[in-house]
C-alpha cells in the first residue's frame, strides 16, 4: 500500500472516529444539560402565556446575559414538549457540531430555520448578537426582524435573568410576554427585563417570587440541606 493510500486510509478513519464522538456526545448531551441545571442552579422559575403559544411556528427573542441562557432555551422546548431550534454562530456550531442533534443552526441557515418555523416548530433568537453585560438590551442584530418578516408572524419576547438571591446557588427566571411585531422587541424585552428586576428587588431573597412556576429544581443549600438537624435539636424528629 502506498503512502498516499495510508493517509487517505487514515483520514477517513480520522473522520468516521470524529462521527461517533459527536454522535455519542449529542446522545449524552440532554443528561449534561439537565444535570447541569440541577446541580448548577437553585431553580428555574417561569411566568408567562406559555400554554397560549399558538401550535403553529413561533418565533422567540430572548436576552442573552448569562452563560446559562442556552441551557434554558433547551429547557423550554422540553417543557413545551415541542421541537426547539437555535441560531448560534456559525463558528460556534463548528466547534461544537453536536448542538446540531439538538436543533442547533448557524446564522446563515436562514431557509432552514423558516422550514422549520412553517413545520410548526419553535425558534429562539438572542438578538443581541452574543452575551452582553446585564441590563437593557441594545443594537439588535437585523436577523430577528428579517425572519419574522418572511415568517409573517411575530415575535415573542422572553426575559431571562439569572440572579444570585438567598440561596447557595444562582436561581434562573424566565419571563414570557405577548407578542409583539419586529420593530417592538427592544422595548418589550426591555420592559419584561425592568419588570423581572423590580420584582426580584422587592421580593424576600428566601422566599420563592410571587407568580412564578417552578420549572426544573436545584441544587439545595446547606443549610436546606441540614434542615433535619435543627429539627433533631429542637426535638421535632
């Protein structure tokens, strides 16, 4: 066998190796996920017209302020118990080709995503174009507008804040608004987000925020997790 033969020979075995990797990491990914948001997060907590999502495609602008966010944009088609894609950047989904399994789509795949959108399958954009410093959401990338346009549907809005409050681990809240036409978005998620951090202002930090479903439980404190021995101590068990 000649030399070129062997280095045909092994790059594709170089390939058909990188195959099953990413086929084996895209089958254990929902488990990383999920155990991620359990042993990450104190919870992840919900208010919004969810179960009044049209079951035709939707289209969904969420911030993108935290390292979490993506985790909880997959937590939402789980929950919905609906087909959920994404939009990344396409030198994200290069690098990590498995996202793909899980509804993963780079930028430029915008005829795919409106096939999905008319399948009757949900959509999330983070307009914002990357992770942002907490606050108002500004200078929208021009993709969300365009989609919704050639979707003719619009948009709904979703506030995602990841805040650190009374517990030993940072607690993710989710909150979902009508929905609105393209030009809107900024100032609706801007709203929701002003209206989230109002709410968590007032809110005892240890007790749960008024109005929100549990969506997905966490990682206790210590002291929850001790809880039995104040109980022992004051003779209650």
């Amino acid at each position: 066998m000649s030399m070129g033969w062997v280095n045909v020979y092994l790059t594709g075995l170089r390939a058909r190796t990188l195959e099953r990797v990413v086929a084996l990491i895209a089958w254990a990914l929902p488990w990383v996920i999920r155990r991620s948001l359990r042993r990450g997060l104190h919870g992840v907590y919900t208010r919004g017209p969810w179960d009044a999502l049209p079951k035709s495609g939707v289209l969904l602008a969420a911030n993108h302020h935290a390292w979490w966010d993506p985790y909880l944009a997959w937590l939402i088609g789980r929950r919905l118990g609906r087909p959920l894609s994404g939009l990344m950047l396409s030198q994200t989904v290069a690098r990590f080709p498995f996202f793909r399994a899980h509804g993963a789509l780079a930028t430029y795949e915008v005829r795919e995503a409106l096939r999905r959108l008319s399948r009757g399958e949900l959509l999330i954009i983070f307009p914002e174009g990357g992770v942002r410093v907490p606050g108002k959401v500004a200078g929208l990338e021009p993709g969300l507008a365009f989609l919704a346009e050639r979707a003719r549907m619009p948009v709904h809005p979703v506030a995602l804040r990841v805040a650190m409050r009374g517990a030993q681990h940072p607690e993710a809240f989710l909150l979902l608004g009508d929905p609105v036409a393209p030009p809107d978005v900024q100032g609706a998620l801007n709203t929701l987000l002003a209206r989230l951090e109002t709410e968590l202002s007032a809110a005892d930090p240890e007790a749960p925020l008024p109005g929100f479903t549990v969506w997905s439980g966490g990682a206790r404190s210590t002291h929850e997790r001790a809880a039995w021995l104040g109980k022992l101590l004051r003779g209650e068990i």
